[in-house]
C-alpha cells in the first residue's frame, strides 16, 4: 500500500516536473536575426565647423550584422548584436552643409569601416509591428583622426516582421547617431537614415 502511494507521488512529481519544464521550454523566446542595409548617411561637422574648409560626403553606406532577443514578456525584449559598416567617403572642398552652395568633389575618396555592437530594447506595439532603441558601442577601424566615430552612439528604429512558423522576415528602417560620446575629440558626427532586411529565427 505505501509502495503505491509512493509510485503515485512519484509519478505526479513526474507529471508536474514535465509540465513546468516544458513551459519553461516553450516560453524560452529566444530568436536570431540576420539583415543587410542601407542608409543615407551624412557626416555632420560641429558647430564650430560651420562655414567652409573640407569636408566629407558618405556614399555607398551599407551595413550587414545579426542580433541576438530575449523576450522578457509578452511586449518587451532585449536585444544585442554586432554590425559592420562601410561607405565611401568623397572629400569636398568649401562645402557647408547649411547652404546650398557648390561644392567641389576631390578624388580620391577614403574608405570607411566600423563595427557596432547594439544593446536595444524592443517594444511590441502589436504582434507584427514594435518600436526599439537604445545604445551602441562604436569602434572605427579606419584610421582618420578628424571624424573618428568610435564612442558611444544610439539608435531609434521602427520595424514589421511576420513568421512562417518558426522562421520570419523583417524590415526595420531606422535613424542612427554615432559619436554622441565620442572617446577621443572629433569634429563630425556621422548621422544615418537607413533600412534593414532580413530574416530572423525563433528557437
């Protein structure tokens, strides 16, 4: 008799550790996503910049990068992922980016590279469509002193997204500012407007 009542607790135990692992399992709400952009990019001088001299004009910017979420709840998650970038950028001679005055384009161009590492929340305004933003981590790999980028920066983004069971698609324009605190002195903040694609895996 007491075996039995033994064997019945055992399997209820049983039932009930089977059942709360496999909700823990299934509210896990981990999901990767992987994309490519493109932005129209500007490298904006400082206030005391203002007026003329050289400059530069971002061309061909595109980004590619994955990100990696964590559903907190059903509205919210937290995201972080890593970036790369890379553009053209055009010297321009007596350019001033309050004027419309001509300016004169300088060959040759430099090549521009970065890497971001984003730390975003995201908030899910309905099932298909969310807001997120937050801080990212700059390091620019190309070596010019006069717009170095590396420093803190953020980003404040829009995106839709629909899943085919486990597997989805997303697209998730944005606007990013970089160097907001720079870690060494700069005369330009390089400012985007841009749009990803990707696709994106819930495990």
């Amino acid at each position: 008799m007491k075996d039995q009542k033994k064997l019945k607790n055992l399997l209820l135990l049983s039932t009930l550790v089977f059942l709360f692992s496999s909700e823990v399992f299934a509210q896990s709400s981990f999901y990767g996503k992987i994309y490519y952009g493109i932005s129209d990019a500007a490298l904006l001088p400082k206030e005391e910049m203002l007026g003329g001299g050289l400059s530069y004009d971002p061309e061909s910017f595109r980004e590619f990068g994955f990100l990696l979420g964590k559903e907190l709840s059903k509205k919210w998650a937290i995201e972080a992922g890593l970036n790369s970038a890379a553009a053209d950028f055009k010297y321009l001679l007596g350019h001033n980016m309050l004027s419309s005055q001509e300016s004169t384009i300088l060959p040759p161009s430099e090549r521009f590279r970065m890497l971001s590492f984003p730390v975003l929340m995201r908030y899910s305004i309905f099932p298909f469509l969310y807001v997120n933003a937050g801080p990212m981590l700059d390091i620019q790999r190309t070596e010019n002193p006069e717009y170095n980028q590396s420093g803190i920066g953020y980003l404040l983004g829009i995106g839709a997204e629909h899943y085919f069971k486990k597997v989805g698609v997303f697209i998730h324009p944005h606007f990013k500012r970089h160097a907001t605190i720079p870690f060494e002195s700069t005369n330009y903040n390089l400012t985007e407007f841009g749009v990803q694609l990707g696709v994106a895996y819930r495990f």
